[in-house]
C-alpha cells in the first residue's frame, strides 16, 4: 500500500506520545526495515538513533547515526549525526571506528560549523593511539584553517610543535613553539592556558639534553681555565635566555621549573670555579692570584643560585602549584640557607584555610610519605 510507510510512522509516534518506547522502537526499526525508499526514512532513522542515545543503547544509536549521514548526506541532520557517532565510538572504545568516522566527517563537511571541533577530536585521537605524523597534521590543519577561536588555534599549533620536536623533528618543532611563544608574550594575547603549558612544557623539555651538557662541562685545565671557564659562560647565557622564554609563558608549574634549573646550573658554576686547579708549575702567589679572581666571580654566582631556588618557592606559592619541584627547590634552600629554611616545618593554616586550601610544606610532605611507606612494610 502506497500509505504503509506513513502508517508505520505514525504509529510509531503515537507509541512514543504513550510512552511505549519499546514497542515505538520496533515499529520504527520496521520501517527502516521494510521502506528505505521512503522519503520519511531520515525522520525515522533519526528519532529511533536518538532514543537509543537517551537510553544509553549507544553502540545501536552510532550505528544509526552514521546510517544517516551514510545514506542522506544531504540531509541537514547528517553531519551532526556522523559527529554524534563518533563521539559515541569514542566513549564505547572503539577507537578505530571513532577515527574513522571523524575522518569520514572532516573529508564530507570541511566547512561545516562543527568541523573545528570534529578536526581537534581527530587529532586527539590520533595522538592518543601513537599515530603522530597524522596527530601533527590534523593539528596542523586546525591551527591554519580554524582561527576563529584564537585560543584553540594556537593549543593547536602548540600540540604540532610539540609533537614534532618528540619525533626527531626538533629544528621545526623549536620554530613552531617559538611562533607561539611570540603570540601567548604579545600585548593583545589571549589567556589560552592549555597552549601556555603546552608550549612551556615543550621548551622546557628541548633545553634539557642542553642543561645537562652544561652540566657536564667541567673546568679541570688550569692552562685553559680561560677557554673552559668561557664556554661555560656562553652556555649559560644561552640557557637563561631559554629558560626566561618558559619563564614569560606564566605556566606555573614549568616556571618554577626554569626557575630551579637556573639556580642548578648557577650553583654548579660557581663550585666549578670553586673547584678550578690552577696552572701547573704556578707558584703560591700566582695561584692564590687566580683563586681570588676566580672567588669574586664564584659568590655572586651561588648567591644567584640562591635566589633562584628563593624565587622559585615564592612563584610556587603565588600560583598555588607544588610538585616535584617546588620540594626540590625547598630541599635547595635549606641546604644553602639552613638558618632561614628549617628541615621540618609544622602544617599551618594560612589565610586561605577559609577556601580549604591546606598548605604543607615539603619537608612535612617527605615525612609523611616516609611514614606512609614504614606502615605499608
């Protein structure tokens, strides 16, 4: 009968205004059934993928979803019904179809208003499942071609940059974050705080095999103490100016990072000069000559250092972040100044108790996880 369909349709309307879901669903799955012909398909397909949402049937409802947009991609309901399906893929773990289906979405609708949230999603994926050289791209895309969200878009070239630099692609990499920086340190810049802390944790991470050569460089040659005590100093200054760009970024955590990287690599400068043997063959006086030189360099460097650990602690208490660093920036501290910084602090309430924000010091925070480790034994 040329009126089966609309009938099918209508009862299962009707079925749903009686609240007789079930029996709304079978009917409705009939029709798909039996009339996919029907020009009433669409409305069909996307009231019974919709119930299944709602019921949380969401494997059933993806399938319908993409079943939509598959067979009427014209349609106006298909492209947020394909995203629909690969959000649900998403939360069933179903990883492969999820990218799948975003792929499918950012090939059929690159224009459409949900196509920057469809392209991030897709990127995330990617990124997630080790598939980095696509991750790169997908980010790559988001950041060129969806501006209209500035934060977004520079997360987004940040996420490329950082990527790229954990690839073997360090030179590029180092160019797209320093893009970044340069827009997150510019007057007009927006808060974008995921694109600050990813950037920050990017550029942090590249200067590390640099902080350790810097490290390593030793002053042991009293006949070239002037070259090696000068190539230590050019590493260093490269070093502070890396570090003071994480710095500008004002993501706590890798601020307070910098901050004691600083204070290492200061302090392990000044024990080098410390430590400098003098030329050999010098007499007494010559080398209490070079001693003296090389001391009016040496306190100001670990007096700096000093401050740096200080620093660090204070910024660390500003932006209310402790971690590793802050304890190890404390555990400094003390060591260069146990008259003002006690191995062991008492819990105290600040102010900011009133928001339930109880401060431990790092020093409490080590006695407790001892304890914590003597009990479990």
């Amino acid at each position: 009968d040329p009126s089966a369909d609309r009938s099918l349709y209508n009862a299962m309307l009707s079925f749903f205004k009686v609240d007789k879901v079930e029996i709304a669903l079978t009917t409705g799955n009939q029709m798909l059934d039996k009339y996919p012909k029907s020009p009433l398909f669409p409305d069909v397909i996307a009231a019974v993928a919709s119930t299944y949402e709602s019921l949380a049937r969401f494997d059933q409802a993806a399938a319908l979803y993409r079943r939509l947009s598959a067979n009427f991609p014209d349609d106006k309901r298909a492209p947020n019904a394909l995203f629909n399906a690969a959000i649900l893929y998403k939360g069933l773990k179903k990883t492969d179809e999820s990218i799948a289906t975003l792929e499918e979405f950012v090939k059929r609708y690159p224009t459409h208003q949900i196509a920057p949230d469809a392209t991030m999603e897709l990127a995330t994926l990617y990124e997630k499942n080790n598939r980095t050289k696509e991750a790169i791209a997908a980010y790559a895309t988001y950041a060129s071609k969806y501006t209209a969200d500035r934060e977004a878009a520079l997360f987004a070239a940040a996420k490329a940059g950082q990527l790229k630099t954990m690839t073997g692609a360090v030179a590029e990499g180092k160019t797209d974050l320093q893009r970044v920086r340069l827009a997150l340190v510019a007057k007009d810049a927006p808060a974008a705080f995921d694109a600050r802390n990813t950037v920050a944790s990017a550029m942090f991470k590249v200067l590390e095999p640099d902080f350790s050569g810097f490290m390593q460089l030793k002053v042991t040659d009293g006949s070239k103490i002037e070259a090696q005590v000068g190539a230590k100093q050019e590493k260093l200054i490269k070093l502070a100016e890396g570090y003071q760009h994480v710095i500008e970024l004002g993501a706590g955590e890798f601020a307070v990072a910098s901050l004691y990287r600083l204070g290492e690599a200061h302090e392990n400068f000044a024990t080098a000069l410390f430590k400098a043997p003098g030329p050999k063959g010098a007499s007494q006086v010559e080398y209490d000559k070079l001693k003296t030189e090389l001391e009016k360099v040496a306190f100001p460097l670990k007096e700096e250092a000093y401050k740096f650990f200080e620093t660090a602690y204070k910024r660390s208490k500003e932006v209310e972040t402790f971690t590793a660093w802050t304890r190890r920036t404390y555990q400094k501290m003390v060591e260069l100044s146990p008259d003002k910084h006690p191995v062991v602090d008492e819990i105290s309430a600040e102010p900011a108790y009133l928001s339930h924000d109880l401060k431990i010091s790092p020093a409490v925070a080590d006695l407790v996880e001892s304890e914590e480790e003597a009990s479990k034994q």
